[in-house]
C-alpha cells in the first residue's frame, strides 16, 4: 500500500512538473540592426532549452519561449549580455560590446 501511494505521489508530481512546458518572456535588448538580430536569434535559437527566439528590430523588443525546467529568464539575459548587448537590467561588459562589428556597437553608426 505503502508502494502505491509513494508512487501516486511521484506520478502527480511528474505530471505538475510538466504541465508547464515553456514560459514566453520579452527582453528589452540595444541591438542597432538587422545583423544584431540575426546574431542575437541565432545564438537563442540553438541554445538548448530556448525553444523560439525572435527580436523585433524597430522596438528592440526580444520575444523568447523557453524551457523553464533547462533555464530561467536570468540565465537567457546572460546569454545576451555576453554576446554583448543589454539585456533589460543586464548590461554587457565592455570587452563584449567591443566584441562585435562597430556598426553593431550602442552609438555606433
């Protein structure tokens, strides 16, 4: 009896747990141009648990449906920073800003 109620107990909480497949988020970014988007999308995009990444390049605005199970908002931000742009509250280091071409640099063009 002991057995079954434990194993009720884990299949309930499996079934929560998966209830809840992906969160979508929106990310305020300083990407200049349609290479920062592309640059930004593909990175997401092929990041394991970021199941769709799309920036809207007039608004600056980045739309991201993730796993929260494989990663959390923070973590995608991070991810942004370090390609180097901000990321709502995050902002990039220098040397990653520098990183990227002139043209995509905050106050570049």
């Amino acid at each position: 009896m002991k057995t079954i109620i434990l194993s009720l107990i884990f299949l309930l909480v499996s079934t929560i747990s998966l209830g809840q497949k992906s969160i979508t988020s929106q990310i305020q970014t300083n990407a200049q141009c349609g290479d920062c988007k592309e640059r930004i999308e593909s990175k997401l995009n092929y990041t394991k648990g970021i199941k769709f990444a799309e920036l809207d390049d007039q608004t600056k605005i980045l739309t991201v449906k993730f796993d929260p199970n494989k990663l959390d908002l923070l973590d995608i931000k991070k991810i942004i920073a370090k390609i180097g742009y901000n990321a709502d509250e995050i902002i990039a280091e220098k040397e990653d800003v520098e990183k990227l071409p002139k043209c995509c640099q905050p106050n570049g063009h």
